[in-house]
C-alpha cells in the first residue's frame, strides 16, 4: 500500500535494512588512523598527533620519575624521565611513520631509488 502524498510510509524491516548499513558506512569513515598514515595523509593531524606522543610521553615519564624522587629523596629522577618519555615520544612517532610509509601507496616510484632493471 502506498501512502498518499505528504504521507510519511509507515516504518517496518526495510528500515532497520537502511539504518544498518548507513551505521556500517559511517563506521568505516570513523576508522582510527595511526600517526605515520596521519601525515601520508597530509593535513595537520599527522603533526599533532606526533606532539602528542611526545607531550605525553614527557608528562608521563615525568611522573613517575617525580614518584621516584619523592619515593627515593631524590631531584634528577624527574628529568631524566621527562628527557626519556619525550624521547620514547619521538621514537615512536617515527616508528608508526616508517610503517605506513612502507605500506602505503608510492605515487612517485619507490622511495629508496627509481630504478628501472632491463
């Protein structure tokens, strides 16, 4: 039967079909993305989320290391935690980098040499 016109058509199992696969196109829009396919992507989420490995990384480490002075009675802890999570941050902001940059898509040839074997 169909409504007349202005009429909205009753709701049913033709529905819940649609509502089910615009859930399953909008989840695969609203994949997480690592920081190395971030900046393939280009954009300012790649850096961002590069800064964050690296601020939280900081903060972090910096933590435990203020724990550990205040633990231990100590002063440096804290900086050489602070200088470890930072770099830790950076380590791991280039590792994911590295690995989607080696699994992506090159647009310009090979990235190590262009060479063509005859």
């Amino acid at each position: 039967m169909t409504p007349a016109p202005g009429q909205e058509e009753p709701r049913g199992p033709r529905d819940l079909r649609n509502l089910s696969e615009r859930y399953k196109k909008s989840a695969r829009q609203d994949t997480l993305y690592t920081a190395g396919e971030l900046v393939e992507r280009g954009g300012l989420g790649g850096g961002l989320a590069v800064l964050l490995y690296v601020v939280v990384g900081a903060v972090f480490w910096s933590l435990v290391g203020w724990f550990l002075d205040h633990l231990l009675g100590t002063r440096w802890i804290v900086i050489a935690g602070a200088v470890f999570g930072a770099s830790a941050g950076v380590y791991l902001g280039s590792l994911h980098m590295r690995d989607a940059l080696n699994h992506g898509d090159h647009p310009h040839g090979d990235p190590v040499g262009d060479k063509d074997v005859d």
